[in-house]
C-alpha cells in the first residue's frame, strides 16, 4: 500500500470530532529530584538495587494471567502485583518500552530504555545482551501498547520468559513504588487523538511521536480501521506538533487540531 504523507496546518484538514483534554493520576514515588536516568548502580542489567526488605517467596501461576495478541504473539499481561513481587525479588529484568523523553523523566528504578518503535530504537539496546531464558517484564503508561509491541518482538526474537505489566507505569507511579528520573512527580495531560485508515490495517499499529522530546504512543487499529491514541506527553501543549503515522499514511500538525478531529489520510 502507497504511503502518504502530508501536514495537518488546521482543523478543516480534519474530520469533525470532539477530542478530550484531562489529567491522571500520579503519585510521587521513592525518589526523584534531579537524579541520574541510568540505574545508579552502573549497570545496564535491568535489575533494582537489593532491597532491605524481600517479599517471603510464593507460588505464581503465570498460566492464569491474561494475554494481549500483538503482531499474531500472544503476549501474557503480569498483573502488577506480582510484577513488583519479582521486582522486590531480583526475579525479573525490567524494559521500558516508552521513548526516550519519557524515560528520561520517570522510570522504574533499574530499568532500562528498549524502545518499542524499531525505527528510533538505539543500536545497543542492553535487552539484547540479556539471556534468552530470564525473565524479563516490559512496561509502558498506556497501559501496555508499547510494552506489547516490545514483548512481542522480544517473544520473536526467541526470549522464552517475557511479560508485560497489565496495569501499566501509570499505577506503578501511582502506588508509589521506586522510580526514578528528573521529574517523577510531573502529571502529564492526557490528550486524544483518534483516527481513521483502511480496514485491511486491523491489528497493526497506528503511533504518535512528539519528535523534540523523542515521546511516543501506539495503539492499534481496529477491525473497522479507526483507532485511538492518549498521549500523555510531558512538556507537550495544545501548539506542540505531533506526528501521526500508520501504515497508510503520516500526518504533521499541532496537537490541539489532531484532538480536535478524526485524522484521515
């Protein structure tokens, strides 16, 4: 199919449909301020310092989770419970999945960044290193677009032990458990952006990037070709340009004409 390529310089480039602007929730987490992105330790492993206090050992049944089909693989969504559970443990490896703005402001303490989106993924992503049978959970705030795409490819690319945390970053900020970056105590605004493509699409994915920031948010297309993708951008506002792409066709145009219509190609 002929992509297409255009700029959104107004709403009349739009069809007619209310967006939303809101808030979310957040809490502070156990750390912030102005500290290092990287894992303090040093290390690229994906794993949390020791913690004082390790939860006594338990029994998971993974087989009960719920799964989400990304790109045909059947991605098991880790209730969030249990994702700290191992976290607090040193049972699994962290992934954010999110782009690099975003983890630059919040992450969960040790994680590293392993950008869901091929074409602005960096060359030495440290997931790549890690061995193939260890367990490894991939988060996003959206709750888990992202980290479905992510794990999906990790799953693809032979990772044997791969889930994603069902509830997403948003309720991890939001229970307070360790984070780090230079603003975890920012609540970014929630924006929509809906749109339409071809029907032939469902099941692939539709995105938005916020390029400055190097911020991103995908979602899927549906079975009728309409999709709908919530930003919540740090640093973005109502005049911040936006792209829109899926595989059809890419748009350009500021944020608050792309929420306030059905992007069409």
């Amino acid at each position: 199919m002929k992509r297409r390529t255009f700029v959104a310089t107004s709403a009349a480039s739009l069809s007619a449909v209310a967006g939303c602007l809101g808030g979310i929730g957040g809490g502070g987490g156990d750390g912030g301020g102005d500290l290092a992105v990287t894992p303090t330790d040093g290390n690229l492993d994906g794993y949390p310092p020791e913690f004082d206090e390790v939860p006594e050992k338990r029994s998971i049944d993974t087989s009960s989770f719920g799964t989400k089909t990304e790109n045909g693989v059947e991605v098991p969504l880790a209730p969030i419970d249990v994702a700290h559970y191992w976290y607090k443990r040193g049972e699994a490896r962290m992934a954010d999945a999110r782009g690099k703005g975003s983890y630059e402001r919040s992450h969960v303490y040790g994680a590293v960044l392993s950008q869901a989106d091929p074409d602005r993924r960096v060359s030495n992503d440290p997931v790549m290193d890690w061995p193939k049978g260890d367990r490894i959970v991939c988060y996003c705030g959206c709750p888990h677009h992202l980290s479905s795409i992510r794990a999906s490819q990790l799953i693809n690319e032979s990772f044997e032990n791969v889930y994603v945390i069902d509830e997403g970053f948003r309720a991890w900020n939001r229970r307070g458990y360790p984070m780090r970056g230079s603003d975890v105590g920012n609540k970014p605004k929630n924006w929509v952006v809906r749109g339409e493509t071809a029907a032939s699409l469902d099941g692939r994915n539709a995105w938005a990037r916020h390029k400055p920031t190097e911020q991103m948010e995908s979602t899927d297309i549906t079975d009728d070709g309409s999709y709908e993708l919530h930003l919540k951008f740090h640093e973005v506002g109502p005049e911040s340009t936006i792209e829109v792409e899926t595989p059809e066709y890419t748009v350009e145009g500021k944020l608050k004409n792309l929420a306030s219509g059905t992007v069409q190609g």
